[in-house]
C-alpha cells in the first residue's frame, strides 16, 4: 500500500526540486505494476515495445511543446547538465578554433572550465564585475567563433537572459537547465540547448538536448562513441540504455505540462507567481533584493535582509509553516526560492504572507 496521506509543504528547493503531484502518482504506480502489465517499470527491457513508447513520446512532446523543426533533433542523455560542459566543446569546438562564452555566474564558468580543454574560450560578455547581479549587455563575439554559449537562468545568482541574443551571428548554445519550458523562446533559433531534467522537467539521471543536427560533424578530433552526438541521433537516443525511470518521468512532466496548455500556459502562471514574489520584495524594504531589476529570475528569487541576524528567525518561521528550501546557496547567503513549473501560486502566497507579517512585526 502507498500511504498518500503527507504534511502539507511548500517546496522551494532548487534542483531536484518540486514536481506535479499527478507525475509522482504516476510514477509510483509504474514502479509497482507499469501500465498494468504486472512488471515494474525498473524491470523491462528498454528495447522492448513497453518502453519504446515512452521514449518515442518523450522526444515527441519536446519537439511539440518547443515547436522544432526537422533540423533539431531531441535526445535524452545521461550524466547531467555538467557532463554536456564538455560534450558540447569535444563536438563542436575545434582546438585551434575559439569559443564565444558569457561569464554570468557559477555554472557559466564551469562550462567555460571544460571548453578551454577542448580550445579556445573568448569572453564575449561578462557581469563578473557586478558580482553576477546582472546580465551583460553588449556582448562582442568573433564572427570566426565556433558558437556562443549563454547560460540562459543562473540558478545561484538568480539571473536570467530576458533578451537572447539570437542574432549573434555565430551557432546558439544554451545551458537552459533551470528554465527550461518555463516560457516562450524561439528555441529553433538555437543550435544547441541542454538542460538537467531535475530542475524543471523531471527526476535526476537525464538530461535534455536538443541539437541542429547541420552544425555536428565539423571538428576533426576523433569523438569516444558514447559522447558523439550523431551516434545517439542515429540510435533514437537509445544508443545505450537510457536512464529508464528518468525518461518515464519527463514523459510524465511534459505531459503535464502540455495538459496545463503548453508553454504559453505556464509562462503565464510564471510570470504571475514572479510578480506577486517580486511586488511583495520590492514593497518591504526589511527585505532586499540584490539583482539589477531588468536581469531578475523568475524562476530563481535571490534575496537578503540587511539584518542577517534576523534571517535566520525568518527561516525559522517559514519551516515552520512548512516551507522548504529557501534558505541561500552556500555561495551567496540570505534566501533564495526557486518558482518552477509545478510550485503553485498558492505556496507563493504563503512565502509573501509571511514575510509581510515578518516585516509589520519587525517593523
Ligand atoms: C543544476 C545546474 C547544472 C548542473 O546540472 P547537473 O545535472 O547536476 O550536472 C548546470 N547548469 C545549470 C544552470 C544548473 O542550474
């Protein structure tokens, strides 16, 4: 028996971080008895006609809910939002050839680390300066560069690209890992966009690529099997076996999410949840936000008290009532909330509630 009786929480954390309630039902129930077949879902094989289906409807809801073309290929792929650090720069990148990267934040340098194994790395914009509050603006990339690599939310800083600069003129590559389908973009405009699935699309274990196929092919090194591109392309991204349980659980999640009415539907409620977040930050000046306003996240709300020694009673209060994961990356301190997809607005009422209560009694 499932015991689905469970406190009520409100769940901010960032990455693996809150999914709709229907998935995790689902996906329980898959694990006892898949699609009434009297097998678990963790003990068939993944060639067979019972999970083929699952992979086919993965990759074809992301090409529905991103509306691709024929160019761009979807593959579901194992190691993480990190290991495509390196596999983008290895089949891209050239060792006498440069890369064009913005330096936004912690997982932008960390892709940055990995391509200068592969070749060169220009910096085309960087907010190092302002302690990654901020987006850079003006952006100078080599006409001659092999790609330009955004990360497109920064889960730590809490920034995100509102303008993409799709007209770089040079291959878009796009770590989308904690904003992936939260909103509308061109994504044919990009040649590349990865992300882990544990933020905003599934479980850990996958992660998502999609790729133009036009631009594979064109370095000269020699690619391992497993890390080239086409060969997972070739293979239906079953080139080996794919993190099963993970895949079904995207499957679940994007389903979700094209029932709620796609990605013009959650931008909505995105939006919606970031300005009732951000109105609320913006009208207490007990709390401070340090992201310049135009650069904010809506997916990652950075913020701080000018106190700190009143942060803590606050964190305080809100596990009292039941939320979790606001407390501050290690790196930066104070608070920070992550709105994904599947946290309602109603947990985003309860944070803003109480921190106006916070702010009147400490008033
Ligand atoms: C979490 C995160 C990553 C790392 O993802 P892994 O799946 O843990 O490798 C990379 N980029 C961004 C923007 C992230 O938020």
């Amino acid at each position: 028996m499932i015991d689905t009786v469970k406190p009520v929480v409100h769940n901010f954390n960032a990455g693996p971080s809150v999914l709709p309630k229907e998935v995790f039902e689902e996906a329980s129930k898959a694990i006892l008895n898949f699609n009434d077949t009297g097998l678990s879902i963790l003990e068939i094989g993944h060639r067979t006609p019972l999970f083929q289906p699952v992979m086919d409807e993965a990759r074809s809801l992301v090409k529905q809910l991103m509306q691709l073309d024929d160019d761009h290929e979807v593959l579901f792929l194992h190691g993480g939002a990190t290991t495509q650090f390196m596999q983008i720069p290895m089949n891209l990148l050239n060792e006498n050839d440069i890369a064009a990267y913005t330096e936004t934040g912690t997982w932008a340098n960390k892709a940055i680390k990995e391509a200068k194994l592969f070749g060169h790395v220009e910096i085309a914009g960087s907010s190092k300066e302002t302690n990654y509050t901020s987006i850079p603006k003006n952006l100078t990339v080599s006409p001659t560069a092999a790609y330009l690599h955004i990360t497109t939310n920064e889960t730590i800083a809490g920034t995100q690209w509102h303008n993409i600069p799709y007209d770089c003129g040079v291959p878009l590559v796009a770590d989308m890992s904690s904003d992936i389908l939260s909103r509308q973009l061109d994504f044919n405009k990009f040649d590349l966009i990865y992300a882990g699935a544990q933020k905003n699309m599934g479980a850990a274990g996958v992660n998502l690529v999609v790729v133009n196929k036009n631009i594979l092919g064109k370095v000269n090194r020699t690619i391992p099997t497993i890390l080239d591109y086409r060969n997972h392309i070739a293979e239906g991204s079953m080139l080996n076996t794919p993190p099963v349980f993970s895949v079904y659980v995207a499957m679940l999640t994007l389903q979700w999410l094209k029932e709620q009415g796609g990605v013009a539907a959650i931008e909505k409620l995105n939006n919606e949840k970031a300005a009732l977040f951000y109105d609320t930050l913006d009208a207490l000046p007990l709390f401070k936000g340090p992201v310049a306003r135009e650069d904010r996240s809506k997916m990652n709300a950075v913020f701080v008290m000018e106190d700190t020694a009143l942060e803590k009673e606050f964190l305080d209060l809100c596990k009292k009532e039941g939320m979790v994961g606001v407390k501050g990356h290690r790196s930066v301190g104070g608070f920070r909330i992550s709105m994904y997809n599947a946290l309602t607005i109603e947990s985003v009422k309860v944070l803003t509630d109480l921190m106006k209560e916070f702010a009147i009694k400490k008033g």
